[in-house]
C-alpha cells in the first residue's frame, strides 16, 4: 500500500527551523504516527479522557489524537502566537511558501493532524484533510466547507437518505 508526505517546513527570524513531515496512509489517508521509547504521560487514554471517547483503553491505551500532535507540542511550546515564520508546505501536487504569525502555521498544520489522527470524533473531517489546502484564509475554509457539505448531502441524497 503507498503513502504520501506533506512536510511543514517552519524558519524563524533567527535562523531556526522545525520540520514537521506528515506521512499519510494512501488507502485511508490515516496519519502514520512514529513510534517512541516513552510517551508523556498526558498521552494515555485514560488521563482526562473525552467523555464520549468510544475507545476502548486496552486496544488504545494512548489517546491518537494525543500521539499525532506530541511531536508538535513539543517542539513549538516555546513559540509566541504572533512571531511571524516563513512557513513552506510541501504537498505532493505543489508547494506553498509564506510568511505568516505562528498561530496561523499551527492552525494549518494541526487542521492537517487532527482529522487524521484516528480520533472516532474528528474522522468525519477526513476529506476535508485529504484535500488539505495549507495555510488558507478564512473565506478559502469556508468555501472548502461549505463544498463538501453540499456534496455530502447530495452523496446522502443520492443513496435515500
């Protein structure tokens, strides 16, 4: 089965760099979460637990939700929301290059993670991630949005429902 790579490339005024490469399962465009040696505590299933996680804590003893974004977390805690990055977005169809406040990059980047990373409460934002467009304006989201519902309601339609 293949897969395909969107890489955040985050530089900061003073030299620095965060990468963050996001492979993606082709067949079901899950993120393919890495593993490690040890995971932070906050990570585990049962520590504030969403109260209608469907999950059951001994096929997931780790939240996946938790997992996909402990890469980020740590390596951005530092970050103050309006320092402004160069951010690139390597997708597999074009690359995307600008400056922007780091909140925005974020946005972006965890709008990518969350609906991919194997949370029964985010997957229904799967499509919207499969044809992620990074970094994109308010009125661009909600283009996107209001597409794929008008689509999804006339897939709906289509079956009787």
């Amino acid at each position: 089965m293949g897969s395909h790579r969107i890489t955040y490339t985050f530089e900061f005024p003073d030299g620095g760099r965060l990468a963050f490469p996001l492979v993606f399962a082709d067949a079901d465009s899950r993120l393919e979460i890495g593993s490690r040696d040890q995971w932070p505590p906050w990570t585990a299933l049962e520590r504030h637990r969403c109260s209608h996680c469907p999950l059951d804590a001994t096929a997931f003893p780790r939240c996946p939700l938790a997992t996909a974004i402990v890469d980020v977390v740590e390596a951005t805690d530092q970050l103050v929301s309006h320092d402004t990055l160069a951010i690139t977005v390597e997708h597999p169809a074009r690359t995307i290059a600008m400056t922007a406040p780091a909140a925005d990059a974020l946005r972006s980047l965890m709008g990518l993670i969350i609906p991919t990373s194997g949370c029964p409460h985010t997957a229904y934002l799967k499509p919207m991630a499969r044809f992620h467009l990074p970094l994109s304006d308010q009125d661009e989201t909600l283009y996107r949005v209001t597409s794929m519902y008008r689509l999804a309601q006339q897939i709906r339609r289509q079956v009787g429902l």
